[in-house]
C-alpha cells in the first residue's frame, strides 16, 4: 500500500464570469498528503483554498490536472461513481450556521449519510450509531432530538464533524473549521480532530488563515497565492525557512505572545491591492507587491521547484 493516499497534479479550475472572461480560482496547483498526515493550505481570502478542497471532493469539476486518490485518477470519474467516494472522503465546513440543514434535527443530521449509504442494518441501529458519533463530538445522545438553532457555535462545528465521521472516511477536507468559532472553542474543535487522527488513522487538508493553528496542526504546509501554489514542504522547514516573499510576509505578520520578540521584530510589508484572478497576466502573481521583482518576474511565469528536503518555492530568485 502506497504511502500517498491523495496526490494532486497541475490541478485546475476556472469559472466563467461573462464577456468573454475568465476566473482562474485554481490554476496549476500540485501537491501530495500521506496517509495519516495533515496538509495545512493558507493563503489570503479569495486565494482559492476552498475551491480547491470543493474540487477534490468533486463538488466542483476539474478544468484539468489529475486527482489520484489511493492511487485511482478521481478527476474524471462519473457523477454515479463520485457518490461512492463520498464514504471515503468528507468535508467540514466553515460556517457551522449555514451547513446543517435547519429543518432536519442533529440527528437526522449525522444519520442522513449512514441512511444513504444504507451502512445499517435497521432505524435502531442507525440510531445507537448516531448516538455513538456525537458522543466521540462531545455531545449527548439527549442533542440527537435538537435543532441547529438551539446550540452554540462550537456545539454545531462538532454536529458537523459527527456528520463527517460518520461514514468512517479516509480523508476530511477541513475548510476552515474554527474560523467562525470564539477562540476559546478552537483549541478544543483542534485538539479532537488530532485525536480522531491519531485513533482512526484519517487524513487531512486543513484550510486555514490562523498561521499559529497551522503550524500546530499540520505536517506538511502549502502556501496560495492567487490560485497558484508559491511555497510547499514540511511545515518546521517552511516556517523556520520561508524562501518566497509571499510566505515571508505572512510569517511576519504572525503577532507572538513575547513582548521582547515583538519588539525586534521586524515585519515585512506587503504594499499594493492583490491583482484580480481574471484573466491574469503572465509573470509571477505576486510581482506587483514584491519587493525583489524584476523585469523576469513580470514576463515569465515561476514554475514550483525543488531546493531541498522536499521543499519547493515558485520565484524566480531563489536557486535550488
């Protein structure tokens, strides 16, 4: 059995936004998780995070690029045959308002997979089930009765990670899972999906803007701008290493509970709106806001490359 249970290659996905234009969310981007192991994906809003954790789990169709998932190219797979993989690959959404369906209780909630996949025998066993997933959340078996609106946030992101681990996935794309969420309920909605890790073996896209959770969370990090990848490899060599100016800034912007680090610490500026992903231009993306772009820069695209140890970085002057 392969070590690599997802590897994405040159993936693409474009989105039509009228006369004759072109979003490019997705454009190029390439990058593998072994089993068992967490990717942390970051980048600025709009960089497109999520579009590529929809388009893994064919929520949205690939423009092109492959999607091997245990080996087998997923990217052009049947609808019918897509339906199939959703007992092996899940999602947990940002906002836990908005994914759980207001109409249905928690435990038609976390039971609407096993009823679909018809995973039990009969209602009462579904029902034992349902009640054995929110306890591993946190919950009760009393919650199964309740509606979304009568819990907290942090009450509804663990109905959603129930509903995730109901099927008994391999692979959980977690899209920015305690984004929404106070921060003293983070650490905890973290901390239990590292364990359901540890004792299921699952394996994981962690999508996230906190830098901090990240490097908590994650082995290896891939870094977006733009629907490019410009920065990827183990997270204890992209943090303590960041090669792009992209990755520099963001890690310098991280605030640090040591007034005295704080203090000599220097923040790298990253001046200038980001560029629109509409038919952009050839070149590094990030050119227009980089301090060490040159002519190169603005006319020849960087291609992700190799400088060691699996780590890679697209810019022009950085020698591997």
């Amino acid at each position: 059995m392969s070590e690599i249970l997802l590897e994405v290659q040159n993936l693409k996905k474009y989105f039509n936004v009228g006369k004759g234009q072109t979003l490019k969310a997705v454009d190029g981007v390439s990058f593998q998780i072994e089993r068992g192991k967490t990717l942390g994906l970051v980048g600025e809003s709009g960089c497109g995070k999520t579009t590529v954790g929809r388009t893994l789990l064919r929520i949205y169709e690939p423009d092109g690029g492959k999607i091997l998932f245990d080996g087998k190219d997923i990217s052009r797979i049947r609808r019918t045959e897509a339906k199939a993989l959703t007992r092996r690959m899940q999602m947990v959404f940002q906002d836990p308002y908005a994914s759980l369906n207001p109409f249905f209780t928690v435990g038609e909630i976390v039971g609407e997979g096993l009823k679909i996949h018809k995973l039990c025998a009969n209602e009462k066993e579904r029902q034992e089930r349902v009640y054995e997933l929110l306890q591993m959340v946190g919950l009760n078996k009393d919650h199964a009765n309740r509606f979304p609106h009568e819990f907290s946030g942090g009450q509804r992101q663990r109905v959603g990670i129930a509903r995730a681990l109901a099927l008994n996935p391999d692979f959980i794309v977690c899209d920015e899972p305690i984004s929404a969420l106070d921060v003293s309920i983070q650490a905890q909605v973290v901390n239990m999906l590292m364990k359901f890790q540890q004792d299921m073996g699952l394996t994981y896209l962690f999508i996230a803007h906190d830098l901090s959770m990240v490097r908590h969370i994650a082995d290896q990090t891939a870094v977006m701008y733009l629907g490019t990848m410009v920065e990827y490899g183990n997270t204890k060599e992209v943090y303590s290493n960041p090669l792009h100016p992209y990755t520099q800034g963001l890690l310098s912007a991280v605030p640090v509970a040591d007034p005295d680090y704080e203090k000599a610490h220097q923040r790298i500026p990253m001046d200038g709106e980001v560029p629109s992903p509409v038919n952009p231009k050839p070149g590094c993306r990030f050119c227009a806001r980089c301090r060490n772009a040159t002519d190169v820069c603005r006319s020849e695209t960087p291609q992700l490359k190799d400088v060691g140890a699996g780590h890679k970085v697209a810019c022009h002057h950085v020698q591997s």
